[in-house]
C-alpha cells in the first residue's frame, strides 16, 4: 500500500509553471477627463523626456481596473473623480522598449474645471487642453495611444463600466 505524500504550499507554488512562459501585456489604465472642450492632461517625464499624456498608469496585483483609474487619477492630478465608462480598449506594441500594452481608457466628464497638486514626483503639472493644443503637441504626446483614445471619445464610444467584471 503506497503512502499518500501531500505537497505544501510552498511545493505547488515552486512547482507551478503554468503561464511561467506565456506573454503577458502590460495593463494599463487611462482616464479621458473632459470639461466644455479641454481635457485635463498631466505634464510628465518619460526617459528624462518631457512628455504629455492623459492621468494613466499601470494596473497593480489584486486591484480591479475602475479601482486603478481611480488611484492614477488620484495621484497624477490629485483629484478624486469615479470614471463613468470606457471609450475604448487598446492593444500597443512600443518595438524601442520591446513591449506590449493593453489600454483601457475610462472617461471622466465633469461639471467644472477642477485643479488638484499631482501627489507624483514625476508629473511636472497639469493642463487642461483644447484638441488643437493636443495635436500640436505630437512628438511630445506619450504615445499614439493618446490621441487615439480622445478621436474614440468624440466620435461617441461608450463601453459600460458594467462589461468590466471582477473577482477581486
């Protein structure tokens, strides 16, 4: 009769290769927020770069996407806002860092202009930009991404916050 050996914890987590070899995009989140025509843009630095983007940042563990937007919002521009839903999801390959991302933007609409103080050390500040000022920006904007996300707001796209779905 053979024994019955039980593995530990610590066993099956050492021994557990599923998905140890399978890609994985970088998550990210950023947030559209819009006030009669300008839309509220954070100043950063990228690679000793000065470089323009929406609030956006990195999913981290055990954080639901909504949650996420919240917390980048929270500390690239110090405000606190609750998106109301997605303009879009967005698969970027960056071939100069070797990367993959997939984006999900959230779409914040507000009743007034709000200033907040970033809580970030890489954001230099905040700006609340026309679509002309967007696009002068070009080369300074983060990504394609950047401008593709507020060409999918204005032209109406709406994923509901409910089509998120979370176990955490």
């Amino acid at each position: 009769m053979g024994i019955l050996k039980l593995k530990s914890n610590a066993d099956i987590s050492t021994s557990n290769e599923h998905g140890s070899s399978q890609f994985k995009p970088n998550t990210t989140v950023a947030a559209i927020i819009h006030h009669k025509g300008k839309f509220l843009f954070v100043e950063e630095l990228d690679n000793n770069q000065v470089v323009f983007n929406q609030p956006a940042g990195h999913l981290e563990e055990n954080e639901s996407l909504t949650s996420a937007i919240k917390r980048e919002v929270l500390e690239e521009t110090g405000l606190s806002v609750e998106p109301e839903y997605l303009c879009g999801i967005y698969y970027f390959h960056r071939p100069d860092l070797q990367l993959y991302f997939l984006r999900f933007c959230f779409v914040i609409e507000l009743d007034q202009y709000l200033t907040g103080q970033p809580q970030d050390s890489e954001i230099i500040a905040t700006h609340w930009l026309s679509l002309e000022q967007i696009k002068a920006k070009g080369l300074q904007l983060r990504s394609s991404m950047v401008l593709e996300c507020i060409e999918d707001y204005l032209a109406g796209n709406k994923i509901p916050l409910s089509q998120l779905k979370s176990n955490l």
